[in-house]
C-alpha cells in the first residue's frame, strides 16, 4: 500500500520529543543510526558528534555503528542524556531467510558500558507507537489491526494499546510458538483477505 501513512519508531520519536529538545540552546540528538536510514530523525532535529551538546541518546538500526559512536552516545549517557531506542528488536530478517543485527544489539552495547537501561522505547512493542499510528490514522483502537511476524514487539503492542493482533508465521516468529495473545494466527499474509471477510460476516 504504497499511499498508506507509514509510522516508524523513529518518527513517534521526532513527533513526541523534537518540541522539548529541538530548540533547546541550539541543541540536538546525536542520533546513532546510519545517514539517510531515518531521514526523519535527522532533518527535523538535526544530528550532533559533541557528546556534551546532547540531550537525547537514540539508538537505532544502523549498518555503519562504529566505535566513535559508541563513544559519543556513551559520554551523553554518563552526562545524564535521555537514553531511547527506536524498537528492542535484536535481530532483523533479511531477504533469503536470514538475520542481521538490529537495534537491541547497539543498545545491549550502550547499556551495558554506560550502566544505564534505556529510558524509553518508542517502537514496538511500545504502546507510544500504537497510538501515534491511531492518531496519525485517524482512527480508534477498535477499528485498527496490527499484522506481525514477532510476539513480543507486534502482538505485545497491539495488546498494550487494545489493538487487535494477527500473528503471520512466514516471519521471525515460526510455527510451535504460544500465539494465545494474538487476535488470530495465520501461515502467512496472503490469507489475510480471507480472514478480515470472515470476520466482517454477521453473526447468528
């Protein structure tokens, strides 16, 4: 659905914290995610390499995370900076059927030499993202349906924003899984049409 508004962790972000930190003293985020991946991070807010101008720490999927990164998201966090990561996820599926390391594995990092736990997460399976899609949407908890191939950042969100949930199991989240929290659990997307017809059938 190429027309369809499209919500990213790193746009809740922007939309929730730039009017609090954008124009701090001239301030901005030392965003630790690849250029031009979430461009919406870095136009609106900006991007800085002093660890002493930050405010905001946000750790998300990047493929050039190098050590002086590390380092300057480090030092902010050691001044007090707010930690946030764009979704927990450790691994990311690649075409193929295989992985690759995602933003858990940057933040694992940062935790574990700062001493600090992430202070927020603004993607799944954080309910913040949940009611930015609504909001962005225009629609309530009850008209929506949240589809993912991951029970503890897809249906969990769903689950935390009274979202309806279905689990597809052509993704990370393969079959023998404990699906119990999801609305309905399918093999794959393609039989998706089907269910939302079922569903949309009076009952007797």
């Amino acid at each position: 659905m190429p027309d369809a508004p499209r919500c990213k962790g790193a746009l809740v972000r922007v939309e929730i914290y730039e009017p609090a930190f954008g124009g701090k003293d001239g301030n901005a985020v030392p965003v630790v995610v690849q250029n031009g991946s979430c461009p919406v991070v870095v136009e609106p807010v900006g991007s800085v390499t002093d660890a002493e101008r930050a405010d905001v720490v946000l750790a998300a999927f990047d493929r050039t995370f190098s050590y002086a990164k590390w380092n300057t998201a480090f030092q902010a966090l050691r001044r007090g900076a707010l930690f946030a990561a764009t979704n927990p996820d450790t691994t990311c599926p690649v075409s193929g059927g295989g992985l690759i390391p995602d933003c858990g594995g940057i933040t694992a990092a940062l935790e574990a030499t700062s001493g600090r736990r992430v202070d927020v997460v603004f993607g799944k399976p954080s309910r913040i993202m949940a009611e930015a899609a609504l909001e962005r949407l225009g629609v309530g908890a009850e008209e929506a349906l949240i589809v993912g191939d991951r029970l503890e950042t897809d249906i969990q969100m769903g689950q935390a924003a009274g979202v309806r949930t279905v689990l597809v199991l052509s993704g990370v989240s393969g079959h023998g899984v404990d699906a119990s929290g999801a609305s309905a659990v399918l093999p794959s997307v393609r039989e998706l049409p089907g269910l939302l017809a079922s569903w949309a059938q009076p009952t007797s």
